[in-house]
C-alpha cells in the first residue's frame, strides 16, 4: 500500500486488524503500520490527513495510529510480532522531528520488549494492557536476561545499531536485559557493548 492510497484503504486494513484473527491480523496490522510510517515519511497520506504534517515529523497522532493498530481486536491477545516491531523501528528512524512527547518511544520500547520476551517463550500480558501509556514497562518486562534468546537480542541490537535515533527507555531495558549476569553473552555479540556503555 502506498501514501497514494484512499483513507478507505487504511480503514480497511484497521477493520481487518479487528476482525481477522492471528497470522491473517499480524499482516494487515504490519501492513497498516506502513502506511504510518509512509505518512510520516511523506507527510502525506490518509494518517495525516486533516491537520498539518510535516515529511519526516512523528506526532502525538502518528503514535496514536500505532497504538490503535497494535491493540485492535484482532492482535490484542497475540505477542508483538517481528515484522510490526521491524516496522515500529522504521517508523521512529523516519521520525526526525519528534512532537509527541515521547509517546512513540514508551510504545516502540513496550513492544519491542514484548516481542522478546513472547519469542523468548517468557509470559507477557495482553497488548492491550502492556502498550497502554499508562502502564510501567519495568511492571511486566523481563528484569534480567535469563531466559532472554540471545538471537532476539541480537536482533534488537542489530535494529538498534547505527541508528540516528533510538529510544532511551528501549536502550536501558536492553542493558538490563543483559546485566551481569550475562557479561560472556555479551562478549560474544560485538553490537551489544555499545549498547550498555
């Protein structure tokens, strides 16, 4: 789906995430946060439509569209998948200019710790109560790594690296993640240690 695209389109894709279930959901909520991360590419398209949107500006709105992508019906019992974490990533690298408060990083941290956890086999609780701005990270996040699947960490890591922009609360949980305890698991992921230092 391109920017191109009709509002419709992106309503579509939401009533889809409602209602379909499971993998089917996953797609069309994937899919629908491309359409986010276009807009806040762009500045254009059906998620900016009716207020002013700069190209490569994030807002409280394009947060917003996220958080009601991520915990419609259709996913709210399902763990954050990699391809939606993949694509919240994109969307705060093509976030530039921030005026959301913060928003769009407390839900990329939450579903990205969310994803490693559920992949890492750990118990997480619904997304619509983990995502919630309302709800402490450090009140169902993993506190150690133990557990924790070191390939999952080093695809964090991995999206982490190099990037502009990353998110302070996603970078303090990962070097929690981490911790001491896992100091020869960290020896061995060369992208981890600029994590922690």
């Amino acid at each position: 789906m391109s920017v191109q695209d009709s509002p419709a389109d992106l309503s579509e894709l939401i009533r889809q995430v409602e209602t379909l279930q499971n993998e089917a959901a996953r797609a069309s909520a994937v899919s629908a946060l491309g359409v986010v991360r276009d807009g806040v590419i762009t500045g254009e398209g059906p998620t900016t439509a009716g207020r002013v949107h700069f190209s490569r500006s994030l807002d409280a709105d394009d947060a917003a569209w996220c958080r009601r992508i991520l915990t419609a019906a259709g996913v709210r019992d399902l763990p954050v998948s990699r391809a939606e974490a993949e694509t919240l990533f994109q969307i705060g690298e093509a976030g530039a200019d921030r005026t959301d408060d913060g928003l769009f990083d407390d839900l990329l941290a939450k579903a990205v710790v969310h994803h490693a956890a559920a992949a890492s086999g750990l118990p997480v609780p619904p997304r619509s109560v983990a995502l919630q701005p309302g709800t402490a990270i450090e009140s169902w996040a993993p506190t150690t790594a133990v557990g924790v699947n070191v390939e999952v960490l080093e695809w964090i890591a991995t999206q982490m690296r190099g990037k502009r922009r990353n998110s302070r609360v996603l970078k303090t949980l990962v070097a929690s993640l981490i911790g001491a305890a896992t100091l020869p698991v960290v020896a061995s992921l060369p992208g981890m240690i600029d994590l922690v230092s």
